[in-house]
C-alpha cells in the first residue's frame, strides 16, 4: 500500500512539472517571444535590430547585416538586391510607425538559419498610408562570427 501511494504521489508530482513546462512554453510563445536554442535566439536578434535600424532610416548600420549577394522575393516575383533595400530604408519618404515580425520560428542547421514569421509594417510612403502583414520566409548565415541575411521572400497575407 505505501509503494502504491509512493507511485501515485510521483505520478502527481511530475504531472505537475509536465504542465507547468506546457504552460511556460504556451505562455512564452503567446506573447511573443519564440522559444529558441542560442543560436536561433541570435538570428531572432539580429532580426529585431535589423527592424529597428529600418524604422530609423539608417541604412548605413542596416547595410552589415545583409550579404553582398542578398536578393529578396515579393509574392509579385520582383527581385530586389541589398543595394534596393538600402535605398528604400533611406527614403526621406518613406515613415515607419510599426516594423514588427511576430510569430517567429528560426531553424537553423551548421551555419545557415531560415527565420520565418509575419512581418507588420505600418506608416506612410509619399504622405500615403499603408498598413500590411506579410508572411516572410529570411535565410541568414553566419559569416565571421555574425549572422547576415542572404535572401528573403515576402507575401502579402
């Protein structure tokens, strides 16, 4: 009878950790904040400075975090290099209120990561507003110690 009391208890015990680790992980993700390995959680932050140095127009500190050979996808099948994308991040035009990706999941495999997630960017191009959710699909890899993205492709959701 105590065996089988023991057993019971145990039973309880590591149900209890069983959703407490269910609920830690819901809850981690719900809010936003991917669960991540490290090297995913450095592909997710440099993913997050990038964003911020495009709402800031500074296109000068963006430029090292995109490969020489960096092209970007739209759903319409437009390329754009890295020299596109820095010109668009300098635009005078061009404001950014929101340049948020949510939802993220990063795999990463021996020195290449994809990051997908939904891109939301919110603001104004040429006095016009925009408000847009894009499905994003980003290949970084890690070169001299940093990770870098080589390509993108963007849909409109």
């Amino acid at each position: 009878a105590q065996q089988r009391i023991y057993k019971y208890k145990k039973r309880l015990y590591d149900m209890k950790w069983m959703y407490f680790l269910l609920f830690s992980l819901v809850a981690a993700t719900a809010h936003g904040q991917p669960v991540l390995n490290a090297e995913g959680r450095a592909v997710f932050e440099r993913d997050r400075a990038l964003n911020s140095l495009i709402m800031e127009h500074d296109a000068s500190q963006a430029e090292d975090y995109y490969d020489a050979e960096f092209v970007l996808t739209t759903s319409s099948g437009k390329m754009k290099s890295k020299q596109d994308i820095l010109d668009e991040v300098s635009m005078p035009e061009l404001t950014l209120e929101v340049n948020e990706t949510t939802d993220v999941v990063v795999r990463v495999r021996k020195g290449t990561a994809v990051l997908t997630g939904i891109l939301h960017q919110r603001g104004l191009l040429n006095g016009k507003a925009f408000d847009v959710r894009l499905r994003v699909t980003d290949t970084w890899h890690l070169t001299r110690g940093k990770w870098v993205i080589l390509a993108g492709y963007a849909s409109k959701l």
